[in-house]
C-alpha cells in the first residue's frame, strides 16, 4: 500500500504545476496572438488538450492490457521526457523571442 503522504505530496504538486502552466501558457498566448485570431487559437488549443485526454486513455488502456498495469506510467514517462528532451529546447527559444524586451534607447549623457 502506497505512503499517503507520498501521494498527497504528488497531487499536491501536480495541482501546482498544473495551475502554473495554465496561467503561463495563457499569459504567453495573450501576448503572442494578435487579438482578432486569439478566439481560434483558444479553441485548437483546448480541443487538441481535450483530445488527447480520450487517445491517452484507449493507448493507456492498450498499454495495460498487454504489457500490465505499470507499463502506462512507464511510458507516460518516456513519452514526457522525451518530448521535453525534444521540443524544449526549440521551445524555449521561440518564446524567448517573443518576450524578448524591446531596446530602448540609451538616457542622453550630460556633456
């Protein structure tokens, strides 16, 4: 039987990671999108989100099925990491140069 406090640590954890991707992400989709086609952009990204959650399930489920009830955790893992491994380096980069600051100008010097 799992620890409970392990388990209360790690939903506590993921409801802030959670909640802190949530507000990031839409911080950053707001600041990105031009207004007009941010209503469209929203709705690809909640239906792909949404979406993934039935395909996670029926592989999940096949997962399970054939290879037992840990493989699922084992492959969320691989597939996690790997897509960070991945995508996260290209990603960090394409948002540091939306966010980028702006240049400004340097104060006049008093000659």
């Amino acid at each position: 039987m799992p620890n409970v406090w392990v388990i209360a640590v790690a939903v506590s954890i993921m409801g802030i990671a959670g909640t802190t991707w949530n507000v990031v992400t839409v911080s950053l989709r707001q600041r990105i999108i031009p207004a007009e086609l941010f209503g469209r952009v929203n709705s690809v990204y909640r239906f792909l989100g949404t979406g993934s959650i039935a395909l996670g399930a029926i592989a999940g489920g096949q997962i399970a099925y054939r290879f037992g009830i840990r493989a699922p955790y084992l492959a969320s893992v691989i597939v996690g990491l790997s897509s960070l491994a991945i995508g996260g380096p290209r990603l960090y980069k394409e948002v540091q140069r939306y966010i980028a600051p702006e240049e400004t100008p340097a104060p006049p010097s008093i000659t």
